[in-house]
C-alpha cells in the first residue's frame, strides 16, 4: 500500500507553472523532493514515452503545469448507454495507485501525475459555469481523470474546493478516493451538498487489482471518519469484477460498508461492471501479467470498448442490488455507471428517458427518498 | 563515394553485417539489368581486405546471377559500422518503403552496430514510421528474433503488425503448431485467433499444443477431408465456442429457434451485436409492390408459428 502522505520521486515545474502560489504551496509541502523547472512540457514527455513503464514512471513523478483550456467539462460517459448528466473538474490528473483496470494507463497522453496550478482560473471558470446552470441537483466532482484525495495532502485543494462548494447550495459537488487522505476535509466543516465518495471493491479484487490502494477496511474508517463528521458519502462498485467467490466477496463488502456508516448518510452508489477500451487489453497483459480480469467473456459493447457479455452484468447487478436491500440499503439512490436501457430495466426496474432522468433520480436531497 | 569496377567474387557475399532484405524474388530484376544494365550500382565497403555490400543486395545478387563482370560498384570508404550502415539507411529511406521484417531487421542491427536504445526509440523509429515508444522498440525487436523460416512465412502471407505483435508473445514452441492455422486467415481473424488461443492458455495455464489437442479440435486438425481455410475456420469457431461458452450457447439457441420457424430464406434476421439489447432486425429486399406483400406475408406465416416466440427467449437474461 502506498503511505497516505505520499511523496513523488521527482517534481517537475513547467516554466509556465512557475511563481502559482498553488505551485509554492506545493514545493512547500514537498521540502527535499528534486525538482527541475522545464522549458518545453512536449519534450518531457516525448522523453518519457521511451522509458521502459511510462505508466509505473508517470505515477512517481510529479509535473506542475497550467491548465490552458476547460477545467470543466461534461463527463463524456459512453455512446449507447446511458449517462447521468454528471460534470467533470479536471484538477489533477492521475493517480499514485496503480489499479490494473484503470483507464488512465492509455486514455491520458500525459503520464506523469498532473496538477494544474492554476486555481484562480478555475474559480473563475466555475463562477461562469454555475451561473448558467439553472437547474437544482447538479452534480459535478474532481474524480474522474484522478484520485480527488491522492495528492491533497500536497495541494490541499478539498478544502479550497469544499469552502468554494459550500456557497452553491443548488450543486452537489462529490470527491471521489480509494485513499484515506482524510486528514484536510476533517479540518473543515461539513455541508449537505458536498460528498465524499469512495470506491468499493470485494476485498479480493481490492487486493489484487488495486495495487497500492488502501484496504476496503480502511476506506471505511475513514468514511466512518467523514460521516461522524456530519458529512455525506458516496460509494462507487466500479468495477464489478468478477472472479471466483464474486458473490461471497462483495456481500462481504456490502455488509461492512453497512455495518460501518449508516445508510442515510449515503447519498448514492453507483455501479458498473469491468469494462475498458481495447487498447488497454495489451497494456493491462503488460503491467499486471498475474492479472485474470480478462479472461471471463467480454464482449465488444456498443461503445467498441469490452464489458461482460450482458446475462453476466444482469447476475452481477441483481444479485449486488437484492444483497444491499437485504443488508438495510434499500432506500440508497442507485444508478448504474455506463449501462444500457436493458440493463436499468430489466434490473432496478426504471426506464430512464435519458442522463437528466438519472440526474434526477440521484440529486435527492436526503430525507425524500421513497 | 567513388565508383569502381570489380570482379563480382571479391564481393563477401558471407558477411550480412548490413543486410536487411532476405525474402525477395530476383526474377524482375534480372530481367531489367538485362534489358538496361545496372542503372543503380550496389554500394559496398572494405573490412579486412573484402569488399562488403552495404545497400544493394538484390542487385548485387541479381549480377551474381548474370556472371555480370565488372561490376560497377559505389565505393564507401567508412570505417565505422553504424556510420556505414546509417548512410545506407538513409538513403533507402528516401527511395523505398520498409517491409515490417526489414524494419525489424534495421533496429537489430543499429542495435548491433552499438546504437543507443533512446536514440533509436526517438530517432530512427518515427524514420520508420513506427511510434517513437520503449514498447514498439520491443516488439520489432522480438519480431527480429523470430527464426528465419519463421519470418519467410510471415513475408509470404504478409501477416499484419496486429498478428505479429501477438504471435511474438508465443514461445517458439508454441507458435510452431500456429502457422498452419493461422495463415489461411484473412488478416482480421490471424489476429482475433491469436488473441483466443493466447487467452485460453493463459487463463487455463495450458500449451498451444494442449488446447489443440483437445477432443473436437483435434479431429478437426487431423481430419483429411477439409482444406487448410476450412480447417482453420473450423478451429476459430471452436476455439470461439471454448471462449465464449455463454454467448456461443445464446447464438446456438437462436439458430435452433430460427430453424424451428422455416424462415424464408431471402429474408435475413438478426439480434443486435452481442445480444447487447433484445431488438432484432429483419432485412428483406423488394423490387415491387407484388414482391414487398409477399415477403411480408411469408413473415406473418413465420409470426403464426407457435413456437415464434421461443426467438425473443432465447435472449432473456434471468
């Protein structure tokens, strides 16, 4: 497992990047880590991609660097399934854990663990953002193109973020972790529009796919942690894996997830089986050579990209769903993360119309749950 | 580079230090240098007193063949391996396209000639069309360890980078019983059976020649009535079927549930690729109002069939 404080090999600064009081903060935060100011970031990483692990590379190694373009962006799911209308903040990007499924090993040019320092652009992109968004219930979150927790005991971006978020009562803002860097959002006070989320796994997948990520045991203490703090959690089973004693395995999971936050405090659980692009097939063989996680019957979706062959993804959810009600988790706002019509049918019976109808079914607020 | 005149046995024909083309046939040439003579001489070097061909083997060889004496050569006076064969290189690049062997040929010889690895991912990679990243590095160069009656079949079939790039990650042993299999395939199914028999061994911890051994498969290889194609295509879907038993056994049950209907045969269904959702499609061409209620009449008489339903259950999930 990778310590809660980790610490790169290396810090990187693109010139542009330089004097960013986030940039300070961060060379503060990392006193005798190397660092090298450099000129061209398109050189650095042409370098990088003749190393022997790129990937292994980029995750021990930190570029400081300004986000030239959006920092947000509509979370671009999957064609032919169903999203759920949810907004991307791309901070960071990547992740000191190395999980064999993870996308980001090929669907990120750039390797290195990124973050974008310039701040005072996104609070202003998030300022125009939000005031065109009319509608109550969105969602938005840090998560998707990296950790939201990983590096913020470097950045301590969740408490700028959680004191931003706090004001816009109106957006659901989520941070999303498999780490237990809890420590910054501790230190700061709770509101019903901010979630912290983990990602869940049966412990068998979380040992042996999740490389250096801390034990389903220990994200639930500090989930634990959180919602004793009065704040409300999320969870993700994503992905769904599945493998020898899957049933046992994730009703262990479910049970001790239950057992250690209550489920009103829950303010969703998504779901989604193991599906990923076929350029990464070759890389996952590469990177995680003891890794089965493609060998049960994956088939190309609508989307190109392999998932279970759907009467698989049907056991899996149903057999997941009917264990959370049975354990007491039947009042939680499910959804299902990059799934078909069928499958929201035939499974948790709703017939969403589109991503806004999911939307809807997971912003309700706490207390008006069927 | 001067050019001179030589005998063509004081050319080294032994020394292969700075060749990169094996598989290639003569025939056109020889017809060409006999009808023009030899437009473009083979450039060769001196090491230890003999002379070595450093670009121009085919013409070189194609001469042999014609006893053509003298030989017009381009002399290179360079001693240094790597610079000698860069300049060939080079200049190859600018008049021809690489084969995949050669290219592999090309990095194992820089290699050889003690050029660093970096320099050879960031430099002469992009040369080679090939993207400039540690992991192409590594494959040319596998394919360049491939053994040569290896690489003839690979050169006579053209097997596609997509195969090649899976068939190194076999043992030699276990490639071996791969070749008569996969060559009949189009390019497409070289690469979709690679990645089965790959899957299946790896997941089962079995050999090539254990997965092909077994029951059904081995009759299908063994037997003298089907072609090498047949045989091959018999193979992928068997193989198919020990991958993907679930989804092998919802499209048996659709072609049983299709036959009981007596569909009509000019009118094609189909589920949706993979069963991904229950819909199917017909599709039926028409050449006028006659023909059009026809079909769709031989459709309602398909509907009628009492066991017409047993189509959409064949694709319930629960």
């Amino acid at each position: 497992m990778i310590e809660a404080n980790f610490k790169p090999d290396k810090i990187y600064i693109d010139s542009q990047a330089a004097g960013y009081p986030l940039t300070e903060k961060i060379q503060h935060n990392t006193k005798g880590i190397p660092f090298e100011i450099v000129g061209s970031v398109h050189e650095l990483l042409e370098d990088i991609r003749t190393v022997k692990d790129p990937v292994s590379f980029g995750k021990k190694n930190l570029l400081l660097t300004v986000q030239k373009g959006e920092f947000i962006k509509p979370c671009p799911c999957t064609p032919g399934y169903i999203g759920c209308n949810y907004f991307i903040i791309n901070l960071d990007l990547n992740c000191p854990l190395d999980c064999s499924y993870c996308i980001l090993q090929h669907y990120l040019s750039n390797p290195f663990l990124t973050i974008h320092v310039n701040r005072e652009d996104l609070w202003a992109q998030l300022d125009t953002f939000l005031a065109n968004q009319k509608r109550d219930g969105l969602r938005i979150g840090t998560g998707e193109l990296g950790d939201s927790l990983a590096l913020d005991h470097l950045t301590e971006s969740s408490k700028d973020l959680v004191s931003y978020f706090r004001k816009k009562k109106n957006v659901l803002f989520e941070l999303k972790t498999k780490t237990i860097n809890v420590e910054n959002i501790l230190a700061v006070e709770p509101a019903e529009n901010i979630i912290v989320s983990w990602s869940l796994n049966a412990e068998e997948m979380a040992e042996s796919e999740e490389r250096g990520a801390p034990s389903i045991a220990e994200r639930l203490e500090a989930a634990q942690k959180l919602a004793g703090k009065g704040f409300r959690l999320g969870f993700h089973f994503d992905p769904i894996i599945l493998h020898p004693g899957w049933e046992k395995g994730y009703k262990t999971m479910i049970k001790s997830l239950l057992s250690s936050v209550d489920p009103d405090r829950i303010a969703w659980i998504s779901l989604g089986t193991l599906r990923f692009a076929p350029h990464l097939k070759p890389i996952i063989r590469k990177r995680f050579p003891e890794s089965r996680i493609f060998y049960e019957e994956l088939i190309r979706g609508r989307d190109g990209k392999f998932r279970y062959f759907k009467p698989i993804r049907f056991r899996l959810y149903k057999n997941i769903i009917d264990c959370l009600r049975r354990e007491g988790g039947g009042r939680i706002p499910l959804y299902f993360c990059m799934e078909s019509r069928e499958i929201w049918q035939e499974v948790l019976k709703k017939k969403p119309r589109g991503k806004e109808d999911v939307e809807r079914t997971i912003s309700l607020p706490l207390g008006r749950r069927a | 580079m001067k050019i001179k005149d030589i005998g063509i046995d004081e050319l080294e024909l032994g020394d292969e230090r700075f060749r990169i083309s094996y598989f290639f046939s003569l025939d056109s040439l020889i017809r060409s240098i006999k009808e023009v003579g030899l437009v473009n001489p083979p450039v060769v070097t001196a090491r230890s007193g003999r002379l070595l061909i450093v670009a121009g083997w085919k013409r070189a060889l194609a001469c042999r063949e014609l006893s053509l004496s003298p030989l017009p050569v381009f002399l290179l006076e360079e001693a240094d391996d790597l610079k000698a064969f860069r300049m060939s290189f080079l200049e190859n690049l600018t008049v021809r396209r690489f084969s995949l062997l050669e290219k592999s040929e090309i990095i194992r010889k820089l290699v050889g000639f003690g050029e660093g690895e970096k320099k050879i991912i960031k430099t002469y990679l992009p040369l080679l069309a090939i993207p400039p990243t540690y992991d192409y590095y590594t494959l040319f160069m596998n394919i360049s360890s491939l053994k040569p009656e290896e690489k003839e079949l690979i050169h006579k079939k053209n097997v596609p980078l997509a195969a090649l790039q899976r068939l190194v990650e076999f043992t030699p042993e276990d490639r071996s019983p791969l070749y008569p299999l996969l060559l009949p395939l189009g390019q497409n199914k070289q690469k979709d059976l690679l990645e089965i028999i790959q899957e299946l061994c790896l997941s089962g911890g079995l050999s090539v020649k254990e997965i092909l051994e077994d029951g059904e498969l081995k009759t299908v290889l063994l037997s003298g009535n089907l072609s090498p194609l047949q045989k091959a295509d018999k193979v992928n879907q068997l193989l198919n079927k020990k991958r993907f038993p679930l989804l092998s056994a919802r499209q048996e049950a659709f072609v049983s549930a299709k036959k009981k209907l007596a569909w009509p045969k000019d009118i094609k269904i189909s589920p949706t690729p993979f069963y991904e959702d229950k819909k199917m499609f017909i599709e039926f061409s028409f050449q006028s109002k006659k023909d059009f209620l026809k079909k769709i009449s031989a459709l309602h008489e398909a509907a009628a069939i009492e066991d017409f339903a047993e189509l959409f259950e064949t694709n319930e999930d629960d």
